[in-house]
C-alpha cells in the first residue's frame, strides 16, 4: 500500500512540473 501511495504520488509530482515547466515556457 504504501509503495503504491509512493508511486502515485512520484507520478503526480511528475505531471505537475511538467505542466509548470509548459506553462512557465508559454509564459
């Protein structure tokens, strides 16, 4: 359970700075 928490969350981390990084390079 916890591995898998651990998991989803390394994925979420993931998307979300690479959502920042696109927004931060479209301005």
């Amino acid at each position: 359970m916890g591995r898998k928490k651990l998991e989803i969350k390394r994925i979420e981390n993931k998307s979300s700075r690479q959502v920042t990084f696109s927004k931060r390079r479209n301005g």
